[in-house]
C-alpha cells in the first residue's frame, strides 16, 4: 500500500466545520482566547461551504430587542409550539438573547440587509425573519472566521474524532485526510467543537438517478456532526425528529417568502382549501397542538399529506394573483434567485409563469438537523445562568464527552436557530470552549500513535479494497469483492425509505418496520468494510456514507424508542397514531457504545423555564 504522509498540527481549540456555526466559534474563541491557538478544519472551502453556500434572502431568527420588536422569551414560545411542546427552553433562549448582537455584526461586516423605507428598521419578511441582499453573506462571514483563526485547513475531511489516553471520556482531536492531496492529518486538541452541519442523503430522495443532487437541504452535509460524537460515546437527542419540507415542486423553491410577503395561500386541485378541512381530524391525533398560533409546521405538512392521500392531488400555491402586482413578481422571482436558482430554472423549463399557472408543491424527503424546523443533534450543558440542574455538568454547550462541544445543526434540543441562531451558538461554544481550556483543560490531552496509526489504515482502507479488487472485473462497477460508495448509499436510503418512514411508505412506519430496519442497517454497516473507492474523492464519498449510516441507526433507534406520533408531517408510528403526553413530554436520549456496537436509551424531562 502507498505511504502516505502525516501531517501533525497542536492546537487549543480544533472547530470542526467552516460553516455557519464554525465560522461563529473560530471567532468568538479568538475574542476570548487571544493567545490560543484555534484551528478551523473544513472538507471544502469556508468561502462557500455549509448550507449558506449559495447565499440567502432573509435571515430567519432576527428579535429586534432594540426596537421592541420581540423578546427571547417570545421566540422560546414560538419554537415551543413548533416543535410540539419539546424544546431545551435553555438552549434557545440563550441563542435568542445573543442573536441580535450576531446580525448587527454582519452588518457591521457588510451584508446588506434591507431597511423599510418609512421605519428605517430592517425590513421583515415575516415575525422572526429579516431580508438581506444575501449573496455574499458566507464570503462575509467566513472573513470574519479566517482572520481570527490561528490557521484554517480547508479541503480535509474529518473522519473521527481521537480521545485521551489518560482520561477516556475527554475529547483529544481528530484525524481527517486531504481530499485533494491525500495526506493525512492528526489534530490534537484541548477542545474540540463539532460544527459539521446537518444529514441529507440519508432517505431516498424524491429525485433520483441523475437528478440526486437536487434535494432541499444540501447534498453535502453528510451527517458527520452526528456520526462524530456518536462514535465518541456522546449522548443524543431527538434524533427521531427528522424534519420534512413543504417546498415547490422538483426545484425544493422556499415558499415562506411567498406566504409572508407575497401573501399567497395553497389550494388543492379543485381549487378549494384544503387545510380547515382535517382540523378536527387532527385534533383526534395532537389534541389542542392544532389550535395554537402558528399551528405547527409539522401538522401543516399533515394536512398536505392527508389531502394528496384522498386524491384531491396536487397542491398548489396561489400565485396568479400575486403576481399581476409587478412588485410581487419581482420578489417572487427574485428570492429564487438569491438563493434556490434551480427553482426558477425548473419552471422556465416546464413552462411554468407563476402569473398565468400556480406552481405545485410537494414534500421533501426527511432530513435530520439541530438548527431548522426540527431538533435533532447532541445532547449538551445549558448556561449556568438559566439551565435547570439536570441540564448542566459542565461549560455551555459541552456535550456529554469532557471538551466535545457542538453548535448549530450539532446540537440537539434547540430548533428554530437558522443562519444567525448557528453562528451564535457557534459564538456561544467557542466562549465556553475557552474557559475549559482555560481552567481545568490546560494540559495537552495524550493521544496514542498507535491508535491514529490504526485509524490511517481504516482511513484508506477503501482505496486498498478497490485496488485489490479491481482486478476481479473487466468492465462495469460491480464487484464481487468491494462495494461503492454511491451503491451503499443507494442502500442506505432504500432501507430508510422503506422501513423508517420515508416518502415511498408516507413517512409511516411501526416496531417491525423499525426492527427489520435496524437488522438490514446492521448488515450494510457489516459491507462497509469493503467499500471500494477509486480516488480520493471516492474516498471522501466512503466517509460520508460511514457517517450517514451510523446517524441513520441512531435516527431508527429513536424513532423505535419514542412509542407515539409526536410530529404528524414529519412521521408516523401507526402502531402509535396519537401524541401522547402523559408518557411522552419528554426528550430522547441515546448512546452508542462503539465497542459493543450496543444503543442505550433514555427519557430526560422538558423543563417549561418560560411562561
Ligand atoms: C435550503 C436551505 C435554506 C435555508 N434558508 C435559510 C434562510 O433563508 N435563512 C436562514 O437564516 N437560514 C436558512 N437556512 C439554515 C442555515 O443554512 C443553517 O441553519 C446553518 O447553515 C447551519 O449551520 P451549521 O454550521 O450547523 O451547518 P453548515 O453551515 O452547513 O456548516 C457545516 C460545515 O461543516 C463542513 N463539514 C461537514 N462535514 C465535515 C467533515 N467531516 N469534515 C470537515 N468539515 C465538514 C461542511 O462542509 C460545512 O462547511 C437554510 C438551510 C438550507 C439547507
């Protein structure tokens, strides 16, 4: 096997991820941590990298404490509601009261954002959202993060996560591998924050073959922020909670834009509205969930769906009217164009003027993420000021590993943070990060070389497998001895689609769905010491396979634990049609145990800390 170089780099704080919330957490450690040394690790580049890549159109967690616009208890009740009664109230009122400072940075670093010309404040999009001229706003936060980064390394992918020899449950690093060079790389760190994004690709995507690139949330995030602590033996939450969208049709175009601004409503093919329709029916399922302003976005998703089922299908979005305004037109257009071009691409070429038709929508495939609608993530320590007892055992947002901290779709419990919300978190862990290192982690953390000499070898292992095994085939890409990347993937979410409740079942499923799941998942994570990659952009493709399978176990784990139908739009148990309260007003917790490949699980109780 060739030898590959090792690069070895010593840090303070190693932030894993170049992201929203990687970018926020290299900034703020540098504010508090001025002689430290803080590295930014990244598998692309943090110019254009993370869902924010291609730029946004509003910012979507903005207060206006300054203005009396809203208070962070508010934006507590919001997220409360949305997510069904379940949230870490901690989590989110400590982002809510720090985000405004975040977005008045951004400004300060050149983002546009839109004033309203007879107030002079920012211009709302909707109660939470504010509208920016968002193309450059990644470039502009990732300046802020490269200058205060001691060094940032872009184009590794990070692999696993190392642990201390001396202490076995404090963090130590982690190792990666160049994408372009192949070199490899061990980071040894005081801290670590975890800030890798959310998972795509982990269900079957609507579209498939050529087209499996168009999905809602972006197809590079590959669920390493879950796959890295779960390895770690960090506890995880809400993994169950896996969101899904209602967007245009083909395109995954947002619509909040034109429900607030535009002012546009849905109807279904008859034209008629659909949504008051199944209240009562809902109500059977949540109870007085349904009632509550704004109903929750979950129980919107469900009518959609209930209605398709009884075929009264497709729905559509009502823009014929709208659109005669020639302002609303251009708003309409122009929010796909700043940051979901392909929208408007997909109806130029099926002969779709939103003026003369109005566009379909349709649902997403699930996602699993921390930081949109949903709150799947790590288990982490609330803020010393607010958090209730049973939510702190360390710094903020430290997850259940000493020094392992997360921000963003990361960390569990806390929905509702978007763009602004992430890099406040991420400002948040960087801060926290500091004062560990600062007090009780001073020292250097051991780490093995025989244990990254081991994880060298797992690392390229693939490459191996198909060098070996190539030899066994002349033509085509089926071997006898090795598995691809994109074939596993294919697995992966034909069992998740199947058996945990993807589009195909209508996001249904039940315990023998979920325990046949978990065999067949047991098994793929059996071939996945055969992958086979051809390069080592086939190699980055392997590891991100690793880390979706192994998310997609906790996910099915969890939705087996949680024995109710918490999200109706989301998913379904139909062995548990209804929410249930009196048992289930409570967060999942779960833990992998690497050694035994064995999941534990738990309840942890919801503390309501707001009125
Ligand atoms: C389609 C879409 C529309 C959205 N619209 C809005 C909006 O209008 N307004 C708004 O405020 N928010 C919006 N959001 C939400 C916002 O983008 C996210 O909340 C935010 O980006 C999450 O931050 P993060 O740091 O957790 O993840 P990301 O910003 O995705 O960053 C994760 C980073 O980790 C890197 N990474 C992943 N794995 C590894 C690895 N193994 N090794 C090294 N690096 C790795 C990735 O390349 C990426 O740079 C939208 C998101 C999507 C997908």
């Amino acid at each position: 096997m060739r030898r590959r170089k090792t690069v070895s780099v010593d840090a303070d704080i190693l932030v894993i991820g170049g992201g929203m919330g990687g970018c926020g957490a290299t900034y703020e450690s540098r504010y508090w941590g001025r002689d430290l040394k803080i590295v930014c690790v990244e598998k692309a580049n943090i110019e254009r990298s993370g869902a924010v890549a291609q730029g946004l159109y509003a910012i979507n967690c903005y207060m206006g404490m300054h203005w009396n616009e809203n208070q962070p208890e508010d934006h507590v009740r919001y997220a409360r509601n949305d997510l069904m009664g379940l949230v870490r109230e901690d989590l989110g009122y400590d982002i809510a009261r720090h985000v405004d400072a975040t977005v008045h940075k951004f400004e300060e670093w050149g983002l546009p954002i839109m004033r309203d010309p007879e107030t002079g404040r920012y211009q709302r999009e909707g109660k939470w959202q504010i509208m920016i001229h968002g193309e450059s706003y990644k470039p502009i936060v990732a300046e802020a993060a490269r200058k205060a980064a001691s060094e940032i390394y872009n184009r590794i992918m990070v692999t696993h996560l190392l642990m201390d020899e001396a202490r076995p449950n404090r963090v130590a690093g982690a190792v990666g591998f160049n994408v372009r060079t192949g070199e490899f790389y061990v980071f040894r760190a005081k801290a670590v924050i975890v800030a890798a994004g959310g998972a795509s690709h982990i269900f079957k995507p609507r579209a498939v073959g050529e087209g499996m690139g168009r999905t809602w949330y972006a197809p590079w995030s590959s669920a390493s922020a879950y796959a890295l602590p779960i390895l770690a033996g960090a506890k995880m939450t809400q993994m169950e909670n896996r969101i899904v969208l209602t967007r245009f049709k083909d395109g995954y175009g947002p619509v909040g834009a034109y429900f607030l601004h535009l002012k546009t409503y849905t109807q279904n093919a008859y034209g008629q509205d659909y949504e008051a329709f199944w209240r009562d029916s809902i109500e059977k399922m949540v109870g007085d969930y349904v009632n509550h302003h704004p109903v929750p976005t979950c129980l919107r998703n469900h009518a959609l769906l209930e209605e398709v089922k009884a075929g009264r299908g497709p729905i559509r979005m009502v823009t014929k009217e709208a659109f005669q305004d020639p302002h609303k037109e251009t708003v309409g257009w122009e929010n796909f164009l700043g940051m979901t071009i392909g929208q408007a691409v997909v109806w130029a070429s099926q002969n779709i003027d939103p003026k003369e038709i109005n566009p379909e929508l349709t649902t997403s495939e699930p996602y699993v993420m921390g930081s949109h609608a949903t709150c799947s993530g790590a288990w982490a320590s609330g803020p010393e000021d607010c958090a209730p007892a049973d939510y702190q055992w360390g710094y903020n947002r430290m997850m259940t590993v000493e020094g392992l901290f997360g921000a963003g779709d990361a960390i569990g419990g806390s929905a509702h943070k978007f763009s602004s919300g992430s890099f406040t978190e991420g400002r948040i862990a960087g801060k926290a990060a500091v004062r560990y290192v600062n007090e009780i982690g001073r020292e250097p953390p051991a780490v093995s070389e025989a244990d990254c000499e081991e994880l060298k070898t797992i690392v390229y292992k693939p490459l191996e497998n198909y060098r070996i095994g190539r030899n066994e085939i002349v033509a085509g890409t089926v071997s006898p001895s090795y598995l691809l990347p994109l074939h596993g993937l294919q697995r992966l979410e034909k069992i998740m689609d199947e058996y945990v409740g993807g589009i195909s079942a209508y996001y249904t499923t039940n315990e023998p769905l979920l325990t046949r799941g978990l065999e067949l998942l047991g098994m793929l994570k059996e071939d996945l010491a055969h992958l086979g990659s051809e390069d080592l952009h086939q190699l980055q493709r392997a590891w991100e396979l690793h880390h979706r399978v192994l998310a997609s176990e906790c996910v099915t784990q969890h939705t087996l634990f949680r024995t109710e139908t918490r999200w109706p739009g989301y998913y379904y148990r139909a062995d548990h049609p209804k929410l249930d309260d009196q048992d289930w007003h409570c967060f999942t917790l779960s833990r992998y145990d690497r050694h035994s490949g064995k999941w534990a699980m738990e309840k942890a109780p919801v503390y309501h800390i707001i009125d």
